[in-house]
C-alpha cells in the first residue's frame, strides 16, 4: 500500500471508535426500532470491510477515506429505519472524518453532486464499493473497488442478468433499476465477506430472494435453497444441511443458503441455523456410527 494509505491504519481504527461510541449513545432501541443493538462485531465489521480492498484498487487516501464512510454506511446506515436517525448519522460521520482524518467532507464527495457541490443524504446513496465491476474474474483477480459510474454498473448488472437466464431453467425477469442496485451491491459486499450473512426484510415480492440469486452468480457462488414439501420435516432439514456442508466444507465450493421465513416448518430449523452461523456446525448432526475417524499416519 502507498505510504500515506499505510499511516491510515491507526486513524481508521480510531475514527471506528468514535463512531461505535456514537451509535451505542444515539440508537437506542425502542419498541419500534428494537433491532437498534450495536455491539463490537459491528466495529469489527468496518475494518473488515476496509480490508477487503487491494493496492491496485486504491489511487491515494482519499479512496480509502470514501471506503471507511461506505463500511461505516453499510454497517450502521442500512440498519437505520427513521429519517432522523439517517440524518444524525449523516451529521456525524462529516464529523467523525474531519476530525479524524483531517479533511474536509465536502471535497471528498463532491463527485456524488456534480450539480451543487456539496453532498446531501440522499447523495450518499451512489457511494458504492463491489468487486462485481469485471464478473468475469476469478478469486484473488476480483477487485473491491469504489464504482466510478453508474451507467457502467448498470450496464454489467443487465450482462450478469442475461448470462444468469441464459444458464438457468428458472429466469428472473427483473427490472433493474436504481434502488435495486444499491441492494445488491449490498448483498455482493455481504458474500465477499468471510462468514457473511444477512437478514433481508421486506414486503413479499419486493426481489429479496432474485437479488440473492444474482447476486450469488455474480459472484460465482452456488445457491442451495430447501424445497419444501407437505412431508418436509426434520428429518429431511438435517439431509439437505449434510448435502450443504458436504459442498461448501468437504468439496470446498462456494455456496450461498438462502431460506425463507415461509421455508421456516419448524423451530429447531432456526436453532439449527443459529448454530450454523455462531459455531459453523450444527450439533448433532451425525450419529456416532456416521462419523468417520481419522487416523494421523505413523511416519518412521
């Protein structure tokens, strides 16, 4: 990393700090915001974030700047449910930056607004970072980089879209329109994430499920998703969550799960899915006579 990106370590640290102390202070949960609980994996979900980026994708400080406001955004903002509540935050993350990076917030956005010059709320919207801008690439060749233009990203979204009905029986005739690109940069950021998971909320029909699945192309992720049956029961659960594990842990493949709340027959599938996501296993899964033993071989 350039020199003056590498003595951005400690600011970045710092200024995450401030802005978990903030949060914890102002959003507090009440009955009707009661999703409002803010905890250390969150701060530990903004570095993570600014991790995701490469050298070749940063031309100076400023970029990585842009990056920690959008992790900052993606972990904080995307939870927020009340305009005020955007609004202070908004208020607070100028702050945060001019007072910890020295530099004015203003310039660092004024790309967002070309017309004013100065970035408002709503502006923030087109600060996106994806590595889904060359979909063609592969692992470690996918870059995490800042888009640049939003008439290119339209552009690869519909080609991913076309390719993903060409190779599928099921298509999607979706729309794509600007609300929905934010939520899929969303999800794409989510996947690229080791361990990523997401609750998405929403109407029924709003494109949870079809911006999970391009999403997961996109990426070149494999989606696994139960087919529920009347007789679908437990037992058939813990088949399909042997068939899942088998891919993404024995076979090494990528997956994405997705389940639905209708899918939900059960409360110990939630259990099971808890456990999942806290430990990576679910417990009792195998009988003991199913588990396999490996032996360490003797070397002479």
């Amino acid at each position: 990393f350039p020199g003056e990106c590498m003595a951005l370590g400690s600011q970045i640290v710092a200024a995450t700090q401030e802005m978990y102390k903030q949060a914890i202070s102002n959003l507090l949960p009440t009955p009707a915001k009661s999703h409002y609980t803010f905890n250390l994996r969150d701060f530990a979900r903004v570095v993570y974030g600014c991790l995701l980026i490469k050298p070749s994708s940063l031309s100076d400080k400023k970029t990585l700047i842009r990056l920690w406001v959008h992790e900052v955004y993606r972990v904080f903002c995307d939870r927020l449910v009340d305009t005020a509540d955007m609004t202070w935050l908004f208020q607070s993350v100028k702050g945060v930056v001019k007072e910890h990076f020295k530099d004015d917030f203003d310039k660092l956005f004024k790309h967002l607004s070309p017309i004013q010059g100065r970035p408002t709320e709503d502006d923030m919207r087109s600060l996106m970072f994806g590595d889904y801008l060359n979909p063609d690439a592969m692992g470690e060749d996918r870059l995490y980089q800042e888009v640049t233009s939003m008439e290119e990203l339209y552009a690869t979204v519909e080609g991913c879209l076309e390719e993903y009905n060409q190779t599928h029986k099921t298509q999607m005739n979706l729309v794509i329109f600007r609300y929905a690109l934010e939520h899929l940069s969303r999800i794409s950021r989510i996947l690229k994430q080791a361990g990523g998971n997401a609750l998405l909320v929403g109407m029924g029909g709003s494109g949870r499920q079809s911006l999970s699945r391009l999403a997961s192309a996109i990426s070149n992720y494999t989606t696994f998703q139960p087919v529920i049956s009347k007789s679908y029961g437990l037992t058939e659960w813990r088949e399909d969550l042997k068939s899942l594990l088998k891919s993404a842990g024995g076979q090494g493949k990528p997956m994405v799960f997705l389940l639905t709340d209708t899918q939900i027959k059960e409360e110990s599938f939630l259990e099971d899915v808890d456990s999942l996501l806290n430990t990576g296993e679910v417990p009792n899964l195998y009988t003991i006579d199913r588990k396999s033993t490996r032996r360490t071989p003797v070397t002479q």
